[in-house]
C-alpha cells in the first residue's frame, strides 16, 4: 500500500471513531414527572384564596433538566 492510501484508511477510521464515540456520549437522562394539578384554600395574612396547587404544594416542584436530556411530564 502506498503512504497516501494507508494514511486516508487510517483518517477515516479516527473519524468513525470520532462519530461514534459522539453518539454515545450525547445521550442524556430520561426524566419523569406527575403533576397532579388542585384546587385548594390558602390562607395569608387572614386573607383566604383559592388557588391552583402542584402536587399540594404552591409553589410547584422544580424541574431539572440538562441538555441532551429528556423530560416526561404526566399533567392530570
């Protein structure tokens, strides 16, 4: 073989290399959240409101996600 083609067959290997190493390490987390989402009675400073609630809680719950990842949200 000559010098040139050994070189293009050893480029193209590190490149695969490369891409396939990318697809691998770009997959993120897989997230799942249920939100149940209420109405319920809230008193502050003796005043009393209705409000919509996450969970039972106001505010909600925080979500976390980075890039790459994915994120379910189950809303009922």
């Amino acid at each position: 073989m000559e010098k040139k083609e050994v070189m293009f067959r050893f480029l193209v290997l590190l490149l695969m290399n490369e891409l396939l190493l990318c697809m691998v390490e770009s997959k993120g987390n897989i997230h799942y959240y249920d939100f149940l989402v209420q109405e319920a009675d809230f008193t502050k400073l003796c005043s009393t409101k209705r409000m919509l609630t996450v969970n039972g809680s106001f505010p909600g719950p925080v979500l976390r996600a980075y890039r790459g990842d994915a994120v379910y949200v189950s809303v009922n």
